[in-house]
C-alpha cells in the first residue's frame, strides 16, 4: 500500500507499508509497524521512539 501521509510538522511524505515495515519514500527512513487495540497502530523508528 502506497499513500500520503501528513506529518506533525505539516509536510507530506510518500509512504509504502509492506508487512509491518513502513517505508517513507521521501526521506528513505524505515519505521516498525505494531497493531494495537482496534484500528490503531504504535509506530517505531529506528531510534525507538
């Protein structure tokens, strides 16, 4: 699945989830995807935050 996501700070990012791996298109970043409680989903970076 590819989409635009709006970030925190007002920009837009091109994102790919493939399992539960999300790659940002836009800056190359890699974040680890966790389902949580109904639709909702906790998101890790590489930093762990």
């Amino acid at each position: 699945m590819i989409g635009n996501v709006l970030k925190p700070d007002g920009t837009v990012h091109i994102e790919q989830q493939v399992g539960n791996m999300r790659y940002d298109l836009t800056t190359g970043q890699v974040e680890t995807v966790v389902p949580a409680a109904g639709a909702t989903n906790l998101v890790f970076g590489a930093d762990g935050h």
